[in-house]
C-alpha cells in the first residue's frame, strides 16, 4: 500500500495548472478572473507550486517575487477532504522558504488569518468587497479625460502604479492592462495620470482592480465608465480601509459589502499613496 506522505510531492505549478487553481478559487467564492492565469504565470513562473498526492492536485500557494525585497503569496488552498492532514501546511513550508529575507504580503480570508497571524504575518489594513451596479454616466471633473490605458505611455503608467505598489511590477501591469476579457481605462488632466481602472470578466460580478484615482469624483467615474462596457452591468471592487473616501464612495455608489479580507506583511507596512488607493488588484498578486 502507498505511502501517503511519501506519495505526496511538491513542484512548480505549471500553466496548465495555473487553470486549475483558477477553478479551485472560484469554488471558494473569490471570484478570479477568467483570464488571470495568462497574466500570473508569466510574472514569475517558478512562483507557483502545487502539490500532488498520488499524481493528482491536491494543494496549491503562489508565492510570486517582486524586485530584491518583496514578495506576495496567494492561492494558498487544499482540497476540502484533505484538509487538516499536513498537506496544505508542507506546501505552505514550501512556499514561505521561496520568499525567505522579503517582506511578504497576502489577502487572508477571515478564516485563515489567526494561521497567518502564528506564521508571522500581521494585519494593515482590511479590505471589503463591494458589488452592485452603479449608476451610469458619471462624468470626470472638469478637464479631466477617459481614455483607453493602452493609449498612454507605459513608463507613466508604470510610475504611477508604483505609487500604490511597493515594488516595481512592470511585466505584470503590462499584462494586466492588455489580457483578453478586459477594459483598461487612464483618467488624464493636462497630460498627468488622474486615475487609472481594470475591469476584468469573471464567473461572477466582473472585477474592478486595481482603481487608483486622484479624487472620489475620479474614481466614480472610472467605476461607472468601466461598468459601462459590460453587458451587465454588474461590478466587484475590493476597497482598502485605509482610504475612507473609497470605502464612502462604494456605498454612495451602490455598492454592497459581499467578502472580507485583510491585507497582511511579515514585515514593516509598505508606504503607499493611500489617498488614492480605492481597490486592489487581486488576491492573488497583490
């Protein structure tokens, strides 16, 4: 008879894989992107590790590096009747030691962040989901465009995205803006980026992130712009509490609270634009 903790093996996650684990987080309710896959592989392909019993998927984490300095985990999942056999925490070991000397991020579920808490991560800030439709035509400030994000140079994109990230990202926002299933809208003023807006087709509510904006007036009207483009309507956006003004703005919007999670870091809090940080990007990779 196997072994079964012999018969368990860890390894990269291949592209492949990486639909998989997609379908694994949508089981959970986090709602992923249809084609987020495409983007995160590429970031850092060895970043993905998945582990198998018996041959077969059964455990999964990302743990995707940034720059010397930063790292952030994601897609930390074992299959609901394995749970609670060591399997997720061995992947787990496997993960964290990839981002060994880096400040790690995540966005834990309520139910997993005491666990967190005991591997040395602490809580910054919380993040709430918001669904809903909003309302249609919100118009910019004066003097204030809507264009489409690929039209901008992308070093000024890549700047600003820097200010709400605290590590340079380049190859992943390129990919972000530019994957098939998305809308990617810049809000300019005489040449600067005001504001800037993904929206992403899911399972479910279509997902808004990252949402930087200069102003609450900014932000409504990218949401609204960008809800727009979608047949239905129907927006998801996770709002950071560290920025009051967006947690407002979802409410005056519409918007309804839905899923919860905490941004955490095993090291000091990374300094970030808060004022203009109205949704994060992803779950996944921060």
């Amino acid at each position: 008879m196997p072994n079964p903790v012999e018969d368990f093996e860890i390894t990269a996650a291949s592209a492949e894989d990486i639909v998989t684990l997609g379908a694994w987080a949508h089981e959970e309710g986090w709602n992923p992107g249809l084609t987020d896959g495409g983007v995160f592989f590429p970031t850092d392909p060895g970043g993905f590790l998945i582990g198998r019993l018996g041959g077969a998927p059964v455990t999964s984490v990302s743990v995707v590096r940034y720059g010397p300095d930063h790292g952030f985990l994601g897609f930390y999942l074992t299959r609901p009747h394995l749970r609670g056999q060591g399997y997720g925490l061995r992947t787990w070991q496997a993960g964290t030691a990839r981002l060994t000397g880096r400040n790690i991020g995540l966005d834990g579920v309520p139910a997993q962040q005491d666990n967190y808490r005991r591997s040395g991560f602490r809580t910054c800030w919380s993040n709430a989901r918001y669904e809903g439709t909003p309302p249609p035509d919100i118009a910019p400030p004066p003097g204030t465009s809507l264009v489409d994000a690929r039209t901008v140079p992308f070093a000024q994109l890549a700047a600003y995205d820097r200010r709400f990230f605290p590590a340079p990202r380049d190859g992943f926002l390129a990919a972000w803006i530019t994957a098939p299933g998305r809308t990617a809208l810049a809000a300019v003023h005489d040449g600067e980026l005001q504001g800037l807006g993904v929206v992403r087709d899911c399972r479910a509510a279509s997902r808004i992130g990252p949402l930087y904006a200069a102003s609450p007036q900014v932000a409504a009207a990218l949401v609204s712009a960008l809800a727009a483009t979608l047949p239905e309507g129907t927006v998801a956006v996770d709002v950071p509490d560290v920025n009051p003004a967006a947690v407002r703005l979802a409410g005056e919007l519409g918007l309804t609270p839905s899923f919860d999670t905490a941004r955490m870091y095993t090291g000091p809090e990374p300094v970030i634009d808060r004022a203009g940080y109205y949704g994060i990007t992803s779950l996944e990779l921060g």
